[in-house]
C-alpha cells in the first residue's frame, strides 16, 4: 500500500499548515491466522507540527479481532527507527529514536451505505518517555452512487517533543474507481 497527503492553510495571509506526508506499508498473512506481521515507512514534513524532515520504518505484529464484509477490528503494536530535523524556536533539533508504535485501526460499514472508519496511533520514544506521539484520523462516507459518496474526515495530531497538535477538519466528495 502507498499513500500520501498534503495539507496547506493560511488564515489573514498568514500561513497555518504546509505539511506532507508519504507512507509505504505492507502486511504478510499466514494462511487463515487472525495474526498477521507488518512493515512501514513514512516520511513527514510538516510546518504546523515544526517538523522539517521525519523518517520512520519498522515493524510488527497485528491480530484481527473481527475481519468481515461490513466490520473490521484490530490492534497492532511494533519498533520503529525514527530519525528527524524539528524546528525547536531558532534552533534545530537533530535526533533519532526507537519507538514503540501501538495502534487500533477499525471500520463498520451499515446497509452498504455508510461507511465509518479509523485509526488511533501512539508511539512512545523506548528512551525517553516525555517524547511521545499521537496519531488520530476518523472517517464517515454517506454513498450517494456505488462510485460517488459525501465524505468527512477528522485528523488529530500531536507531537510533543515540539509541543505542538492541529486538528484538520476535511469534507467533499470522493469518487472510486477500481482497476
């Protein structure tokens, strides 16, 4: 799976948010077994958060509660290698880190109309326990056609080693096509 996202914001010319995103990440099944390994890696910028440059790549383990047609559940936890350059006032901060990266992801989808999903992050620095990162996106789609639906989605973030968080507010219609 890859994905990225860009988020730009200015209010009274001013600007808010200039951040970027990229992540690769890949899961390997073992036959019908509910646990199931992971890999990632992601890159951010981002001007809100005063990040300049995050790299992180790991793995993992995940077990799928529930894994249906209209609901899925799972929690997954692992070790990722973080390196970055953060905007710190008039300094940079230069660091790398191991993290422990725990995460709950689920969906439920009702009357093959509505469909409600998301995801909740924290990882934790294994040697300093003040540095911490949290993660949340959650996300409702109303289908108006099989390929057409009205989409809202919320994104909390919160880096604490630069004490910052935003909370971005997304609405609009997506359109699927499936190759």
């Amino acid at each position: 799976n890859a994905f990225s996202g860009y988020n730009y914001g200015a209010q009274n010319r001013i600007l808010t948010n200039n951040d970027f995103t990229a992540s690769m990440d890949g899961n390997l099944y073992h036959g019908d077994s509910k646990l199931f390994y992971w890999g990632l890696l992601n890159y951010t910028s981002s001007y809100s958060l005063k990040i300049n440059n995050q790299f992180q790549g790991g793995a993992g383990i995940a077990y799928r509660f529930i894994d249906s047609a209209t609901a899925y559940f799972n929690l997954s936890d692992g070790i990722l290698y973080e390196t970055g350059d953060l905007f710190l006032d008039t300094l940079h901060d230069v660091y790398h880190t191991f993290r422990n990266s725990f995460r709950v992801m689920f969906k439920w989808a009702i009357l093959d109309r509505l469909l409600i999903n998301g995801s909740g992050f924290i990882q934790n620095s294994l040697s300093d326990g003040n540095d911490y990162i949290l993660k949340s996106n959650l996300g409702i789609s109303f289908k108006l056609r099989k390929w057409l639906s009205l989409t809202t989605a919320f994104t909390y973030n919160k880096f604490n080693r630069t004490s910052r968080e935003n909370l971005l507010f997304n609405y609009g219609l997506a359109v699927e096509k499936y190759f």
